[in-house]
C-alpha cells in the first residue's frame, strides 16, 4: 500500500512540475512580448489629420480596398494586407471591430500587428461595437476622430458612426453628405443599414431616414461589417456592400474566409469586386494577442491579485523543484 501511495505522489510531483513549468514558461513568454512590443502606431494608421491629408491626395483614377472585423483574426489582416499591397491602393478603409475588447491591450496589439505588417499606405477606421463598447475614449485615443471626411479626385469618402447600432443623426448625416455638393459619395459604416439576411433589399427598422437620405444625395456606395458576411446588393442606384471578415472568427469555426473589397475609381466611374483568402491562424499571433490583449490587462486591472497568485505559483513550484532534485541527489549518492 505504501509503494502505490509513493508512486502516486511522484506521478502528482512530476504532473505539478510540469504544469509549473508550462504556467511559469508561458507567462514568461507573455512578459517577454508586452516588453518587446513598442505602444508606437504605424504612420499611417488612424483618423488623424496627416493620414486624411495622405489620403486626399489628387488623382482622377485610383483604387482603394475596403476590410473590416478582424478582432481576433490577426494573421489573416496581415496576410489580407501583404495580398492587398501589389494593388497599389491609394488607401484602405477599415470598416470596425478592429479590437475584439476595448481596452488598452487589444488595441496596442492592433497597432502592432500593422507595423508587422508594414502598413505603409494610409488606413482609416469606422468605429465598431467592439472598438466603442463601454465608452468610446479609448478609439479616439488610439484612432481618432469618430466620423470624418475626405476628398480624392472627383469623389467623396464619409465614415459615420453608427457602432452600436443606432442610426448616425439625420440632420448631421445630411450636412455632411450635401457638403459633398454633386460629387459621386462613397459612405462607411459598421452596421449595415440593409438587412443582409434578405434575397430583397430591406432597411434595417430605424435606418428608414439614413436611407432615404442615401437615396436623395445619390450615394454610389455603402460599405458596412458586422454581419460577418459578405454581400453585395444594388438598390435605387446605390451599391450596398457588407464587406465579410477581415480575419476575425466565430469562437473555434476557424474556416471562415478573409474578405475585402478593392475598389477601382476613374473619375466619376466607380467598381468594385471582392477578394477572399483561405483562413489562416498563427501560434505566434495567438501567443501575441494572449499577451497583450489578456495578460498584460489582466496585470493592469487587478495588480494586487494577480501578482499575489504570480508569486504563489512561483513559490510553490520552486518548493517542488527543489524537492524534487533533492529526492534525485539522494538516489544518485
């Protein structure tokens, strides 16, 4: 009975060892990361008035592509973007849920993941629900502005901010879109206006009047997210285009494509077609966003705790390794 019991307790000590080992490595990895990681945006990158200056340069024939929630999806948004670069686009538009959580973590994690993938050409973001939910600071901090405007060549490009689902208000849309006087409107934002589960166009209840404004002022394109699909409709003469994952995933359906829309514009001529990846997931990115997105935040947000249970792991499966090379020397003298 002796010898059983003695057998399981070295099967505990070396299972406890081990676990102590992955639990101890992994967080050293963790802190390794958040140190490595530099807070600094690419250039580019933001609702900034330098990336709309980029954005607005002059030009009657250029294109520009269109990809939204990524959240977790980080590999695909760098391979969407490494496949999007011959393309030559003047700019892309993010249209929302580029962080999976609002908080400081995540969206230095975005940040990183577009100086990783050498973002070099202007980007600029709607806001999501994921982005703003609990309060919309942090998207201004790290973004910018929430809504914003800007010319190039004979069009006119509007971000709107209708992120948790409420209807941007009409009397500003309104300004905004009759400021773009009789110049071809292209319009953005997160969630689509449209009912994309429909074989028919059908507005979204509470969109009517964000509609029929569309429809008055001639909007040539609606872009939006959200849905997680990607559809393209044509109504009244406006394109409506829910442009499919960037490289987020529903929980483990890890088979969902990356999407993205490249646009081609020749004056007052506008096209459009989509372009799909396979999916992809790294490791590294996921050891990546565990890091920053969930360690080091969980670090910030409850200190106390958390280190107390860092030092009681280590405590303990120092005591254990010390026990157990002791146990080794005495069999070896």
């Amino acid at each position: 009975m002796k010898s059983v019991n003695a057998k399981v307790v070295r099967v505990l000590e070396w299972s406890g060892f081990g676990l102590g080992a992955a639990v101890v490595g992994l967080l050293g990895v963790c802190g390794a990361v958040v140190i490595a990681v530099s807070d600094t945006a690419p250039m580019m990158f933001g609702n900034r008035t330098d990336v709309l200056a980029t954005a607005s340069a002059d030009g009657p024939q250029f294109r520009f592509a269109v990809l939204g929630d990524t959240q977790k999806g980080t590999t695909g948004l760098r391979r969407m973007l490494a496949h999007l670069q011959p393309e030559g686009a003047a700019f892309y538009v993010h249209t929302g849920d580029l962080v999976s959580d609002n908080d400081g973590g995540h969206y230095r994690l975005a940040k990183w993941t577009l100086t990783r993938a050498k973002l070099d050409t202007p980007m600029l973001v709607a806001p999501g629900n994921h982005d703003v939910k609990g309060g919309t600071g942090l998207f201004e901090k790290h973004v910018g502005p929430m809504e914003v405007a800007w010319p190039r060549g004979a069009v006119r490009f509007l971000i709107v901010d209708d992120a948790l689902g409420d209807p941007p208000p009409t009397h500003r849309l309104e300004k905004r879109l009759r400021a773009a006087g009789e110049a071809p409107i292209v319009l953005f934002m997160h969630q689509p206006p449209w009912d994309v589960t429909s074989e028919s166009f059908r507005v979204t209840p509470g969109f009517e009047d964000v509609v029929a404004l569309i429809r008055k002022y001639r909007v040539r394109y609606v872009f939006s997210g959200h849905v997680h699909r990607y559809r393209r409709l044509e109504q009244d003469g406006t394109v409506y285009v829910a442009n499919g994952i960037g490289g987020d995933y529903e929980h483990w359906k890890l088979g969902t494509k990356v999407h993205a829309t490249v646009v081609e514009v020749n004056g007052r001529a506008i096209s459009d077609r989509p372009v799909e990846l396979e999916p992809s997931h790294s490791v590294w990115d996921n050891i990546e966003h565990l890091a920053l997105g969930h360690v080091a935040e969980t670090y910030r947000r409850s200190p106390i705790w958390t280190w107390a249970a860092t030092a009681a792991i280590l405590a303990g499966w120092t005591w254990l390794v010390v026990r157990l090379w002791r146990r080794a020397r005495k069999k070896t003298a």
